[in-house]
C-alpha cells in the first residue's frame, strides 16, 4: 500500500483521533441484543443531525509484523512457499498476506445499526447526495426477507433512516459499496475518539474505540475526489488491505496450518480435501437470524454442500411475502433458487480466526481497499478492488485464503442484486483519544 510521507501524521492523527465535532456527545452504539441495539440506534439518531452519533467499534490487534507472505492461484485449493512453486496457471498467482507494521482490525463486520447511526449523521436531511441508501432494494417494503433499513422523509433532521426491524440490527450491513465503506471510515476518521480500552481474552487483544462520528465523508483517510483513492495517512480508521484481511483470517503466528496459513479462517483444514475440513454451517433460529447451534464448532455461515443455506426471515414478515416479494421482478421459483441463505448476527457462531476475529469466514464477503487490475473482458475504466470472506449463500471455497476476488467499486447493478456485501474497518498506527474539551 502506498503513504505519504511521515512527516503529515502529527497533525493527521490528530485530526483523526479529535475531528471537528461538538463536545456535546450522543449516546453510545454498540453491537449487542437485537432490541437494545435498534433502541441504542434511535437514540443515537436523535442526536445525530447536529452532534453526530457515537459508535463504538471493536477491533483485534494483529501482531507478527513482517510475516511471511504465502501464494495463491486465484480460487484453488491450495497455498505455495512462492509463486516460483506453484503450477502455470491462466489465472496467474499472487503473494498475499505479509504485513509489514502492526495493525487492528474490526473483531465483526460493521453492523446494521451502526450503519443507521453513520447515515443518519452523513445525511441528517434525508438527501442523500452521495448515494448512501436506496430504498428499492434496501427497505423492508421492497425486500422482505433483506431490506435492512427503512427511510421516512417525514422524520426531523437526523432521524430520516432506522434500523427496518430489531432483529436487523446487530447483522451487518448487507449493501456496501467500496465507497459507501470509504464514506464510513472518513467518518469515523474525522470523528472524535472519546475513549479507547483494551482488554485480553486468553492469546487475544482487543481494542474497542468509543467515536463520535463525523458527517465528513468526502475526504479523510480517502480522498474521494480520486476515483483511485488511497491511504492519506500512516495513523486512523482504514478499510483493511487484501493482505491485512488476509494476515488476520488465515495466518498463524503459532505455525499452524500449512506455511503457518490456515484454508479457513474457522480453523486449519487440509489443502487440496476440497470440503472435507470446512467448518459446519449455521443452524439460524428462522425468526430472527439468530445462530442456535453455537456449541458445535467451527461454525460458519456459509452454504454447505448437501445441507440448506442458513436462512431466516424477520417474524413481522409474512412467509409469503419472504418468499415472493423481491425488487428484482424474479418468480418465487427463480427466488428460492437464487436467494437462499441470509446474514445471521454478528459474532455468534463464536469460531475466532488465529488473531481472535470473528464471521471471516461466511456470513457476508468484504471489501478490501486494494485496488486490483480488471479481469480479463472487465472494464479499464473503472477501479476494481478485491473482496474477501465468503458468504452465506455461497460454497466453503469462497472462505479460501485463495478466494481473491474483485468487483468495480462502485459496481450499482451488484450492490442492488447481492445483499450479502459488507465491511470490517481497520486501524493503522497509535490512535488516542482526544483531550476533553
């Protein structure tokens, strides 16, 4: 990845640790039950329009700086010392996961409520000038069984957006685009950082940063002026490179797995058994996506082969509705073929990747900031990044470290057709919090 010179992070950091928020704070948003966080999600939009909101997110350090990279042919099941090892392959092989510099990055995706919070500060007046939301494919009138948020134009400032059902809310937020996810962290990056803790769970440390949100959101971290925008900054809120999602999901300082890499982010598996490690599939309680077979691990949302997708379906919807009423105009037999599995709640199947992160594996896939070439027959002209993760209506291959995949950024036709795309932030160099004011 490229930074500017170190000579700027003095006065960026703190810029990035304090922003230009007001000293009156919001209330906190954190991920918890479904109902006190949509609870905890109005109240934050009430103070959002002038304030802005306050978010907390939580994010696992990751040590080992200049790890070992490993190669991978794109979308095979297998990992090499170097590329000079690997098989001639039309797809080519790429060396994936070093990192040079300590980092953190998000323990869970970036949940629904989190996302209400962030609109409801970036958009107080429900204008949405930059392309944050859109209620045709996003809302549960338009999409039963996916639309995560709902929008009334009647509402007062800072209020226009909210979490569409409770159960929504600790899911992550299922319509990202790379640059909806670069918007969230300038926010965050603008935004005052109340308070940082940490705290130990056995070999894991954890980082959890209290934030007052900013409605800054052109510029940052990313320049969004660039359409090739980059790290401005060696210091704050990232979205995490191709290889620090990849470090934290798959590499194992320990020396586990093969080259000290694991083919799942649940756990070690064995190269080239196809399926036969995956971790299980999620059982998910059909009313409110939450995970019920947490106690059988390693556990991932993702589609099994043989097994049916982890699937549920809010209980104010009607079965019906969940299974005919789609944006897309498909007959219910094209949507059940199509749209099978669902988000299930953040952190629930409980399985940590080797640096203590949870639903790497499955549930949604994620963007990364690294911008890659098109593939072959792709257009030149747009900014292509990869994505990483897997997702719960797709087979155990897409949770591999070799699952390199890459979209247009601003891919609209994807965003709108796929509900399953989502984001974890990343932390880079010594935040601290700001002094009281």
């Amino acid at each position: 990845m490229r930074f500017v010179s170190s000579r700027l992070p003095s006065v960026k950091a703190l810029m990035a640790a304090c922003g230009t928020a007001a000293a009156v704070l919001a209330p906190s948003l954190t991920v918890g039950s479904s109902a006190a966080a949509a609870s905890v999600a109005s109240a934050a939009a009430d103070a959002a329009g002038s304030k802005g909101a306050v978010v907390t997110v939580t994010t696992a350090e990751v040590g080992a700086p200049g790890n070992r990279a490993v190669g991978v042919v794109p979308f095979t099941d297998a990992v090499y010392r170097s590329c000079a090892d690997a098989p001639a392959s039309s797809r080519g092989c790429l060396m994936v996961g070093r990192v040079a510099k300590p980092y953190e990055i998000g323990e869970t995706e970036v949940t629904v409520s989190q996302w209400v919070a962030f609109l409801n500060t970036a958009d107080p007046t429900g204008s949405d000038p930059h392309g944050l939301y859109d209620g045709e494919t996003e809302s549960s009138s338009a999409w039963p069984k996916y639309g995560q948020i709902n929008f009334s134009a009647q509402t007062g400032a800072g209020r226009h957006y909210s979490v569409a059902y409770p159960e929504w809310a600790d899911k992550p937020y299922g319509f990202a685009t790379f640059l909806r996810a670069a918007r969230f962290v300038n926010s965050l990056y603008n935004g005052r950082v109340i308070s940082k803790t940490t705290s130990q769970s056995g070999d894991f440390r954890y980082v959890s940063y209290r934030v007052q949100l900013s409605a800054r959101t052109e510029s940052g971290m990313y320049d969004l002026a660039n359409p090739k925008a980059v790290r401005s900054n060696t210091t704050g809120f990232v979205v995490p490179s191709q290889d620090e999602w990849i470090k934290a999901a798959y590499f194992d300082p320990r020396g586990g797995g093969t080259y000290s890499y694991w083919k799942y982010p649940t756990n070690p598996g064995v190269f080239g058994d196809g399926d036969a490690t995956a971790p299980h599939t999620t059982v998910l309680n059909p009313l409110t996506g939450d995970v019920t077979n947490a106690s059988t691990q390693p556990l991932a949302s993702y589609h099994a082969d043989g097994q049916p997708a982890p699937s549920w379906c809010p209980g104010e919807v009607s079965r019906e509705a969940c299974a005919t009423v789609n944006p897309l105009g498909l007959n219910p037999i094209e949507y059940a073929a199509l749209y099978q599995g669902s988000l299930s709640s953040v952190g629930q199947a409980r399985t940590t990747s080797p640096w203590g992160t949870l639903d790497q594996g499955g549930n949604a896939v994620e963007w990364t900031d690294t911008i890659a070439p098109p593939p072959a027959g792709g257009s030149s002209a747009r900014v292509w990044r990869r994505l990483h993760g897997g997702v719960s209506n797709a087979s155990a291959y897409q949770m591999w470290p070799s699952a390199v995949g890459l979209q247009p950024q601003d891919n609209v036709f994807f965003n709108h057709t796929y509900p399953w795309l989502s984001m974890r932030i990343g932390v880079i160099g010594d935040l601290t919090p700001c002094a009281p004011r």
